[in-house]
C-alpha cells in the first residue's frame, strides 16, 4: 500500500510517498530533508493531532474558555476526547497554561487552557 502524505513541517509542502505492507513502512520518498522523513514516518504509523476547542465556564464573564491538549493525542481519540472536553465544566477564574482535565483519556496528555475568564 502507498500513502501520499503532504509534509507540513515547512511551508515548502513536499509531497512524500509511504509504501507500507503489513502497517510497517518499506521505503520513504519525495521529502527534502530529514524532518519531512520524521514526519511522514510518524504520520503513516501514528498519525496525531493537537485537539483545539473551548469548554464551559462557570461563574465567568464569558461562558467558554478556550482550551488545547499540551501534545498532540492520537487521531483516533480526538473524537472521545472532544466529547470528555465538552462534557466538562470550569470554575472561573481561568488563567492560561491552567489544567482542565489532567490525563485525557488515559493518554498521559493533559487539556489546558489557552485563555482566561474572570469571575464575576
Ligand atoms: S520535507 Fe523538509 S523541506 Fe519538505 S516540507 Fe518537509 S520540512 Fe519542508
């Protein structure tokens, strides 16, 4: 099996060619330099994502507060993890970097805030 994967580690976008047999990789082509390599090696086998979103506030001057997970999780847990983040709620007040869920989804990764809400 061949996987296309667009490098996104530049702005150059090269466009880097997997094969793969048995979810182990055969040969890497098309990239540039040893980051785009890391790249489409990580993105063919384990392929992640930083999670972005807000969550509820309670007592703040605004209702949500913008949060991301501190690693990028899993791609496949993005969905469960959205819906733990979306489940929760936060007591104002919120400072950036605070921790709003320890531990998603037993990943080790923690969701914090990238904004703040005051109370009122
Ligand atoms: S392979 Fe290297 S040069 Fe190409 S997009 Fe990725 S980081 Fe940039």
């Amino acid at each position: 099996m061949m996987k296309t994967i667009t490098c996104t580690a530049c702005p150059l976008g090269c466009e880097i060619s997997v094969a793969m047999e048995d979810g182990k990789i055969t040969d890497i082509s098309g990239y540039t330099c040893h980051r785009g390599e890391a790249y489409a090696r990580a993105e063919a086998t384990d392929p992640r994502r930083t999670l972005t979103t807000t969550v509820r506030v309670q007592g703040g001057g605004s209702p949500l507060v913008p949060v991301k997970s501190q690693k990028p999780l899993p791609r496949g847990m993005l969905f469960d993890g959205m819906k733990e983040i979306k489940r929760a709620a936060v007591k104002a007040p919120v400072g950036i970097g605070d921790v709003i869920i320890k531990n998603i989804l037993g990943t080790g990764i923690d969701i914090v805030a990238t904004g703040r809400a005051e109370s009122v």
